[in-house]
C-alpha cells in the first residue's frame, strides 16, 4: 500500500495496476443514534473517509482499517442487559476514540466508570462550560452552546480521565458534559457535536480529526459521485429503470443521475399525484422534470386510489382506507403501498414484469434511519415510516431491484450532487415535500386524547410559565424524537405576549421537565381575540384525511407559502408548512386549528426552529394568523411551532 508521505519515485511503475492512496479513516461504531449518519456526514465534510460498522464489531477488524473510531449515541442505557456492547479491545487498538452521548457512556463503563439514571433529563439546547485546553476544544469559548439529548450520566469517570466540561446543576449538582483523558487520545461528550443545534460541534469534530488525531484530510464527494455513475452503469446494464418523481430535490437529483449514468431512453419516470399535493404542485413538477430532459414521463392522477386505500400488514391484518385511518403509522404504511402498488401497474402497463424491473427513489439516509432500516442501523428505534421504505419496497429491495443513489447522503449533499450535475438552483434549492404529502400534515382523530390528571399536568405547566403567559394542552398527540427515540406526546399551546427569547427558551426547557409534552406553540391570532382561554380543552372535531380535509389544509399552506415569499423569506427557511389540528378551543363556528411550522437545517435529523424577529418577524406572523382566521371561516386559532428537533420531529407525523 502507498504511503500517504510516498514520493513519486516510490510508486507502482505505470505499466502495473496503480495501487489506491490509503486515505484517512474513521470507524463509526454505531450504536442505535439517529444522528449516527449525521456524525458520518459530518466527517465527510472534513474531507475524511469513514466506515460505518455494528458497534461490536472485533477491533482486529478495525486494527489495519482505520485510524481512529467513534461511538455514536443511542437510545439504550449501558446498563441494560443487551444494550449495545463494543469490543473492549478497541480501546488497545493505540488510536484515538471519540465518545459521543451513549458512547461517552459505553467508553466510561468499559473502563471502569459509573454510569447511572439521571433524576432529570436533558433534551434540546444546554448551555454548558467546556474546558479550552482539551483538544476537541481547542479556540472555542469556555461557554457554549450544544445538544443534549439524555437520560443517563457518568457519575465516575475512569482512571487516567479529566473532567473536560459540565452543564448546570440540577438538584444541586452539575451534570459531567465532556471527559478526557489525553494521554490515550481518549476523549467523550454527553452533548451532541454533529447536529447543528450544537453551536460550535462542526469546529469540535474538526479539532479531533486535526488535532486529536492528526489527519489532513484526502475525501472528495466529486470522486464518489464519478464512482457512483460507474456503479449505476455496471448495475443496470441494458436494463431500463423506473424512478417515482415527487419532483421534490431528492427525487428530482435521482431522476438526473439516471440521465446522465443511462441516457433518456433507460430512464422512466413516474409521478404520480396524490390528492395529497399542494396547490398546483403536479403541474409544476411535470413541467419541471420535462425541462431535465425526460422523454419518458408519465403523470397518473390517483387521488381516488389513495384516500380508498387499504394495505395488509405482516400479522394478516387489512389497515385502511385511508380516509378513515388515524394511527399516523398507518397512513404512512398506506400511502407507502399504494405508491407501490400503482407504480407496480405502470411497469406491468409496459409490458414489463416488475419482479425483473428495477425502480429508483430519492430515499436519503436520513429516511432509512427514522424508519429503522435494518441495513443502516441494527439499533436504531423506528421514528416515523417513510413512504420509501415501507415493506413491499424493502421486498423489491431485498431482490437487488432497488436503485437509491442518495442513500449514503443528506439533504445538504444531495443539493451539492445536484450543482455538480449542474440543475438549476431553482430546482437544487427547492423546499423538500415529504413523499405522503400534506397526509401527514393533516392530524386524524375521533377522539380526544386525555391523560388522566389533566388539573395536575396543568399545575405543572403554570408552575413553569411566567404571568404573562398561559398554556393549555390540545387533546392530540404528535410524533417527536427523544434520547433517540420515537415519541408520541402531546403539545402546549403558549397564550400572551413575551419577549422571543423567553418563548424560546420555554420551547426548550417544558418538554425537558414536563416529560408528558414533546411540542411547544405560541398563539399568533384567535378568531376571538378576546375570549379567555379554556382551563382544560377536552374535545375536538373528530377529522379524517378527505379530500375535503385536505383541501383545508392545501388553502391555508398556500397562502403561508405566498406570504413568505413575498417577504422574500422563503429561501432562507430550510422547511416550511402548516399543519391541520382537529381542535378549535373556542369553539362557535369555527372547527379547526393550524400550526405554522419554519425550521433551519442542512441535515434534516435535527433542525432549530425559525427564530422569532431575528429569522421571521413577529408582525410578519402576526398579520399572517390574523389573515388566515379572517379568510378561512372554520379556522380558530393560529399557532406558531416553537419546538425544535429534538424533541419534536419536523413534520408532526
């Protein structure tokens, strides 16, 4: 193998096979974290090559592979019997080793440390001292702020650490954030350095492959994307490819490196619409898909198809129809099948058997992960299903007939592969939509979710808020990601006025010590301003996802979008969208909430909420909740949601 330092003297003569330049690399023992593709992603963009492998993995595996090794977070605790294990000899292997949330803990655990439950847990952003003369921290502030997402801690670190960094005290005592032991090249942090909502993490990760470990850095994306058209050529051959389009950036990249891998006539796409589509959505995605040069395009209008589907799942029982579906599970699984099964019809329309078809998607790896993909990660908990990755499509994929050319990238990265094929920024910097469409934006229920001891949750809440604030809780639930896992919890709506700093620093600490609650909204408008708000609200308006539910929502996430827009602040929010609640607290004749929802992300496994006046104005959302009650008749009060993710996930289902 070539030397990294080897002159050009020393190499293999011309007339041989060149033998590859032995690149630097970091092995990713993953241990169950949704954000474990994020840390990949992360040390990438160092340029720096990475191995993502089962957290047990031998370390005589890893010994001539790679020079150094992280283990990602998780959502179990060290101490449960079959929580992920390592191997302990890997902290022999003489390289350094990062340690991040559960791999802070599993490091200390394996080398003699305590860990232990903690009596309050951390979720969302922390403030936290961290000590500048550690490596991973080099040139940073003493104060900073990071990502905790936890319920355990290292209550006795191990011998030859340091303590490196602590969060603030709770019940008297601080919180160990950082420990390190620098002899070794060993070092940990409770806290989450690859996601964004961690201030400085970029420059953390940096610090430990320059200066922890020693790298340079010798990884392009360029030269992946050349291996990957190489890849698709050998894979496909002769063969033609199916690729469902949403028209949305992930679909819409796959569709171009089909063309330019394959040429047009390989290459048919497939955009089918949904019902679930925002306004005028279809057109515009056809329109755009021809401009990429598709000869081969056809559109199916199904919206009957969808909101009359139904799916059998593994048990034998038959889910559905979707227009009298409520668990969010669900309706994903439907809206999963039934693209499947009607893209299955316009490859059998052709002539072709699908079963020796091949057929691509714009699936990143953020979808596999959240769906809990047993190919990305052996651990890690099911977030919500992508429609992507239902189990007909994991079928189709198990037979090698799936192509996802995205699957090893982000949502950032799929937006860089784009410019290097040279899209227009039109269509590379687009808001994504989900694949299920304003489906998942629309919350079904018939009946009102309740607690038990709704007078003491609202004890909890008043304790919490200042005077110039009340909450109050909808009877709904919501999917949210905590400690690397799914939850599924209710949200509070904030009543009054207060400073945007203070509305968010509640959005962040109520789902961290009301541990029944996951998302935190401020009431922009009421269509009665003036009415007081209800102690408890116990009912809703039981709400299906119908065509006519579905156009409610269609209308008043068109006219957020042209609001934004004509702010000129629409590219500069990462996401934005309404959702449709089946609660409308005063009642009369409105029927209807909504929640406006603008969140600022690259990776899309974690995102900051758009910032009141600093990212979006408070007016501008203001007269936007006050427009919306005035055209919209059903509609009672406006929200704007505060949460970031953690603990809420982006969409609400």
């Amino acid at each position: 193998m070539v030397s990294l330092t080897s002159t050009p003297q020393e190499r293999v003569p011309t007339a041989q096979p060149e033998q590859a330049v032995v690149v630097e690399t970091v092995a990713i023992l993953d241990c169950g974290a949704q954000y474990t593709k994020v840390i990949d992603r992360r040390i990438r963009q160092n340029n720096v090559n990475t191995l993502l492998v089962a957290v047990d993995t031998p370390a005589a595996e890893l010994k001539s592979k790679v020079q150094a090794i992280i283990l990602s977070g998780g959502p179990n605790s060290v101490y449960d019997d079959h929580s992920p294990q390592c191997d302990p000899a890997i902290f022999e292997l003489g390289i350094p080793i990062l340690g991040i949330c559960y791999g802070m803990q599993l490091m200390a655990q394996t080398l003699g440390g305590t860990v232990a439950k903690g009596s309050t847990q951390e979720y969302g952003e922390t403030t936290i001292t961290i000590d500048p003369d550690v490596s991973l921290f080099a040139d940073l502030d003493a104060v900073q702020s990071v990502l905790m997402s936890h319920g355990d801690k290292v209550t006795q670190m191990p011998e030859g650490f340091r303590a490196a960094g602590s969060s603030p005290a709770h019940e008297g005592h601080e919180i160990l954030a950082a420990m390190a032991d620098d002899e070794r090249g060993f070092v940990a942090v409770q806290f989450h350095p690859e996601v964004e909502l961690t201030q400085h993490g970029d420059a953390m990760l940096a610090n430990f492959l320059t200066h922890t470990c020693g790298f340079t850095g010798n990884f392009q994306l360029d030269h992946r994307l050349d291996d990957l058209i190489d890849d698709l050529r050998a894979k496909v051959g002769d063969r033609n490819v199916f690729v469902l389009v949403s028209g949305g950036v992930d679909s819409t990249v796959t569709a171009a490196l089909l063309l330019k891998a394959l040429g047009p006539e390989k290459v048919f796409a497939v955009h089918i619409d949904s019902g679930l589509m925002r306004h005028n959505e279809s057109d515009g995605v056809c329109e755009a898909l021809k401009a990429l040069g598709l000869t081969h395009l056809r559109r199916i209008n199904a919206s009957d198809d969808f909101f009359n589907g139904t799916t059998t799942l593994e048990d034998g029982t038959v889910i559905g129809p979707l227009c009298k579906t409520t668990n969010p599970e669900h309706k994903r699984r439907i809206i999963g099948d039934v693209f499947y099964h009607l893209i299955t019809q316009a490859v059998n329309d052709l002539g072709i058997d699908i079963d020796d078809a091949f057929i691509a998607q714009g699936t990143l790896r953020p979808d596999l992960i959240e769906s809990g993909n047993r190919d990305v990660s052996a651990t890690a908990h099911i977030i919500k299903t992508h429609h992507n990755d239902v189990p007909l499509i994991q079928a189709h994929r198990e037979k090698g007939l799936i192509l996802e050319p995205n699957r090893d990238w982000h949502k950032d990265e799929v937006r860089q592969v784009g410019r290097l094929l040279g899209l227009p920024a039109d269509l590379v910097d687009r808001q994504p939509f989900p694949g299920p469409g304003l489906g998942i934006r629309v919350l079904c229920a018939t009946q009102p979710y309740m607690q038990g001891d709704e007078a003491e949750l609202q004890q909890h809440i008043n304790a919490v808020l200042p005077n110039t604030l009340q909450g109050i809780t909808f009877p709904v639930q919501s999917v949210g990601v905590q400690g690397d896992g799914r939850s599924y919890k209710r949200l509070v709506a904030l009543v009054g006025e207060e400073t945007p700093e203070t509305l968010q620093a509640l959005a962040r600490r109520i789902p961290n010590e009301i541990h029944e609650l996951n998302r935190v909204c401020w009431r922009l408008a009421a269509r009665n301003e003036n009415a007081p708000v209800p102690n408890i609200i116990s009912t809703i308006t039981p709400t299906l996802l119908t065509p006519q539910s579905a156009a409610m929502l269609r209308s008043v996430d068109d006219a957020v979008t042209q609001a934004f827009r004509q702010a000129g602040l629409l590219g500069s929010i990462s996401q934005l969208l309404a959702v449709l609640l089946p609660v409308a607290p005063h009642g009369g004749e409105a029927t209807h909430s909504v929640v406006i929802r603008g969140v600022i992300t690259s990776d899309y496994m974690t995102a900051r909420p758009a910032r009141l006046d600093s990212d979006v104005p408070v007016t501008l959302l203001k007269q936007l909740g006050q427009d919306l009650v005035a055209t919209h008749p059903w509609l009672d009060w406006v929200l704007w949601d505060l949460t970031g993710k953690p603990p809420a996930t982006v969409e609400w289902e």
